[in-house]
C-alpha cells in the first residue's frame, strides 16, 4: 500500500480522536477558542524537539525555504485557527457526527476557492456532484425540532458554523498545499515536518496574544486541564503530520478521496463514546455529502 494512503488513513484516525477531546474539553473546561488553543499550546515542544532530533540523526540540514511559503503558511495558519474553533462551537450545538459532517463540506468548498485561487474549473458533473452534496448538507442542517419556517430550521447557527468551517479549511488546505512547495527538500516527511514546525509555531504565538488579551483566565485553564490538553496536542501533532505527508506524497483530490472515512470514524465515536443519536434524515445527510464529495474527486481527478 503506498505510503499517502497509510498517512491520510492515519491521519483521519487521529483527527477524530482529536477532535472527540475537544468536544469534551469545550462542554465541561475550556472554551472553543481554549479547546482550539490547546492542540497548538501542547503540539509545538513536541514538534520543535522532534524535527530537531530528526535533523540530527539523519545529518540532515534545514531545507532552503522559499519566499512564498511564509505567507501560505501564515494565511493557512490563520484560517486553520479559525475553522477549528468553529467545528468545536458546533459540537455544542449539534452532535459529533453531524458536526464532523459540516466540516467536510471543505471538500466541495475547495472546488470554488481553487476556481477563484487558482483558476481551475470542474466539468459539468462535477458541478452536479457539487448540488447534490448542497442537498446533502440541507438534510443534515433542516432540524424540524425548532420552531418556525423551513428557512429558519436550516440557516441557523449549527449551519452557519458547520459551513464557514468547511470555507476556512478549504482556504487553509489549499495554503498548505502552496506553503510546502516552497521547502526545498526531496524527501516529503522533512518536507512536511518543516511546513508543520514553522505553522504551529505561528499558530501558538497567535493564540497565546488573543487569549492573553481578550481572555486570559483560559491561559490558566489551559494548563489545570493540561492531562486532557496535552492529548488534544498529541493527537492534533500526529494527525496533521499525517496530512501533511500525504498532501507533499500525492494530488489533494486523492488524498481528501481516501480522507473521507474521517465520516466513518466520527460515526461510530458520536453512537460507541458519546451516545448520540443519528436521526434518519441526518444518516442520509451524511450517506448524499459522502457520495457527492466522492463522486465530485473521482471527476475532477
């Protein structure tokens, strides 16, 4: 099996388990922007004594780093950030599965953001598979347990955070994916673990310099929930090493292709750990995104 299969497999695993940590942290202990904070506060020690070791042990030196990769970097940083402190607001309002269906809405957003980025277009069925997933996400949004018009059971909070979180993760895929360009290195793993040390570096400087400023009882938060934060940072460092490897080994469409079975993971902990119930409409909320996110890969690739 290649390797960009084993690491985006990987990868999805440890995102959900990353994010279960999150949904617990942000319902009993932190906030979304401390659970947010968390994978980044306890990742970057580790990352920064892991590809210091690397480099020593392999005799390896620093790649050459391209100008154009520190504002990829930053602005896919930036985005990342806010995305996720969007996933974990929605878990208050939605359950786990339903939640991490949202997010993957970033696939189909990603046809549009690389069609204005990049000027790439997709074919007439790729454009249907890009409505028949919009349907998908109308199924998983309606909630006929709130009172009012159809209008109002499906544009409210839950979907508008489920959305905008699927547009941010689009924009910072796609910065990523300009960012480890820019590092001069033949082998993808260094390639990767650079374009993650420099990322999660930005990353807690700028969370450290909100939460000091607009909150800083988290900061000390952060740390009384340290045993359950440091998890969220291990599981978030060994989950985004992941998709970086893949995302420097092989074409993103393939790779987001083999990523969906994030869907089956978070099925499975929302019933198995949580205890959530999934409502029919929203299984085949989930069934139509799943099916038109990979309808969408197999035509555009």
């Amino acid at each position: 099996m290649d390797i960009w299969i084993l690491a985006t497999l990987a990868a999805a695993f440890f995102q959900t388990l990353r994010f279960m940590l999150q949904k617990v942290l942000s319902t009993s202990q932190l906030s979304a922007v401390g659970a947010t904070a968390a994978r980044f506060f306890y990742s970057m020690p580790v990352i920064w004594v892991l590809v210091a070791g690397y480099l020593l042990a392999s005799d390896t030196t620093i790649p050459k780093i391209e100008p154009q990769f520190w504002g990829a970097a930053a602005f896919g940083g930036l985005t990342q950030i806010l995305a996720t402190i969007c996933v974990v607001a929605l878990f208050k309002s939605r359950n786990f599965a339903v939640g991490m269906t949202f997010k993957k809405t970033e696939v189909l957003q990603t046809v549009f953001v690389s069609a204005v980025l990049l000027g790439e277009l997709v074919s007439f069925y790729g454009f249907v598979a890009i409505l028949v997933g919009g349907l998908g996400v109308l199924l998983v949004s309606d909630q006929k347990s709130l009172n009012g018009t159809w209008r109002s059971r499906i544009f409210h909070r839950a979907s508008g955070l489920g959305v905008l979180s699927g547009f941010l993760f689009a924009l910072s895929g796609v910065s990523y994916r300009a960012a480890s360009l820019g590092v001069v290195a033949e082998d993808p793993f260094s390639r990767a673990a650079v374009t993650l040390l420099c990322v999660i570096t930005w990353q807690s400087v700028v969370m450290f310099l909100w939460l000091r400023w607009r909150d800083p009882l988290q900061l000390g938060a952060l740390w009384a929930a340290r045993k359950s934060a440091g998890l969220v940072g291990l599981t978030s460092l060994a989950g985004s090493y992941m998709w970086f490897v893949a995302f420097t080994s092989q074409n993103a469409a393939y790779v987001n292709a083999v990523g969906q079975i994030e869907l089956i993971f978070s099925i499975m902990a929302s019933r198995l750990v949580f205890r959530e119930k999934i409502t029919a409409r929203e299984m085949w909320g989930i069934i139509t995104i799943t099916a038109s996110v990979l309808a969408l890969i197999l035509l555009a690739g």
